[in-house]
C-alpha cells in the first residue's frame, strides 16, 4: 500500500501554521478579555454580579466545548490518511482481466482507469494526488489548511471540523459583541478595545467564509458528491441542473456514509 509523502516546504506548512495561529489569536482574546472578566475571579464574592457569573460560566463550557470539538476534529483531519488503494494483486498492473473486481467508472475507451505513477488500476472515485504523491480513494480534494488530502477515512473529520468552525466563530461573534460595546462605554487600555474588536471582525470574516463553504460541501454531501465528481462531472448522470450522482444513497444514507454512527466526532 503506498502512503502519502509530504514535502515539508515553506509553502506546505505555511497554512496549517496560519490556522492554528488564527485559532489561538481569537481563542486568546476571548478567553482572556471576554470570558475572564465576566467571571470577576478577581472580585470579593459578595461585590460579583452573579447574573454576568452565569452568564460567564454558561459561555465558558459552550465556546471550550466548541473550540476542544474543532481541535480534536482539525487533529484527526490533519493526521488520519485519507485512504489508499490496498497492495492486493487484483489492483496490480498487469493483472488478468477476469480477475480484476469490477468498477462503473472506466475510461471513455472502455478501458480499466489506472496509475501510470502508482502502477495500479484505479477503483472507483479514486484519483491520483500530485501533492500527497499517491492515489487516495474517493479522493474530495486536497486541502492545504490541513496538508492532507480528503478522502474516505478522514472525510468526516473534514467535515466536521468546518462544522464546529461555523459554530465557534458564530458563538463568539454573538458573544463578545456585548464586550466590544463594553469597551466603548467604559474606560479601558486602547490595546484591549482593539483586540476585542479584532477579534469580533476575525470571528465574523471567518465565520461567514466557512457558512457559505459548509453550505458547499453539505449540498456534495447530500448529493453523494466528491468535489472533483462535481467539477469534472465523471460520477453524475441526467441533465444539466438535475444531475444525480451514480452513488447517490439518498440523503439519510449519503449522509451516513460520511459521518457513520457517531456523527459529532
């Protein structure tokens, strides 16, 4: 079975990196001028306003909650190979035709799709990755934020990680609003006020980015649709406008067969 191979180059490590300074900025900034504050740890019991405690501790479990799921799913994405073709002998050039399992897709002479690069005929929604230098099954795409390629094993980490993205950067959006009013009325270090708002901003940019991107992918999804079978449109049949995927399993089990049993990680 041929793994991926990375090259660790500026260009390939530069993203993830983006990422996760991103994540540690805005968790920073929330945590520590938002979040804190409300729980007045450093007021005398008896001086705290319990309702904003509440209100505290309510928002710290949802926002650590959130940003724990987005990490464990981020890990998993990034270190989960994507999914390979196995070494058995009936994937192997040069195999006997009757012996080799059968597959829908084929190429537009007939012939069995192979790897000239791997050496291997290609099963179905299998594509050969440049950047990860292997054939990944039912290959999406290859994403630089998580340097890895999305594939069968680590499809639904994918996809969940944007999930708790959208969710984290909506809930502190919302959130942090009341703070960043805060710092207009009251006084505060400049660096603070322009730290909330920066967080405020970044949460929302980012948040709505990846609601129009989850959109995307939860309509492939819905459809039994990989990203490269939606642009080459190799997988589909029908017309224009109305076109079903050949692995279509309806929308329960198109979803299933991302997410499986355990949904929420």
């Amino acid at each position: 079975m041929m793994y991926p191979t990375y090259d660790l180059t500026l260009a390939n490590i530069l993203p993830p990196a983006t990422v996760l300074i991103l994540i540690s900025t805005i968790w920073s900034i929330y945590t520590f001028l938002h979040l804190l504050p409300l729980l007045q740890i450093d007021v005398p019991t008896e001086y705290q306003e319990h309702e904003a405690v509440l209100k505290g501790w309510f928002q710290v479990i949802i926002s650590q909650g959130l940003s724990l799921m987005l990490l464990i799913c981020y890990a998993r994405a990034v270190l989960t190979l994507p999914g390979q073709v196995p070494e058995a002998v009936e994937w192997r050039l040069g195999t006997f035709e009757a012996a080799l399992p059968k597959t829908r897709e084929v190429k537009y002479s007939g012939e069995r799709r192979r790897c000239k690069h791997c050496l291997i005929y290609k099963p179905d929604r299998c594509h050969h990755c440049r950047i990860c230098k292997c054939c990944i099954l039912k290959m999406d795409h290859h994403c630089p934020w998580i340097m890895n390629c999305v594939g069968f094993r680590n499809h639904k980490y994918f996809y969940l990680l944007v999930v708790y993205s959208v969710l984290s950067c909506a809930f502190i959006s919302i959130t942090i609003s009341s703070s960043v009013r805060r710092s207009v009325e009251e006084d505060m270090p400049s660096s603070h006020r322009f730290l909330l708002v920066l967080c405020l901003v970044s949460s929302t940019i980012i948040g709505t980015l990846l609601t129009v991107f989850l959109g995307f992918h939860s309509w492939l999804m819905m459809k039994g649709l990989t990203t490269i079978e939606f642009c080459e449109k190799t997988a589909t049949i029908g017309y224009t406008g109305s076109r079903t995927s050949l692995y279509d399993l309806g929308h329960y089990g198109n979803l299933k067969a991302v997410l499986g049993p355990r949904p929420f990680l």
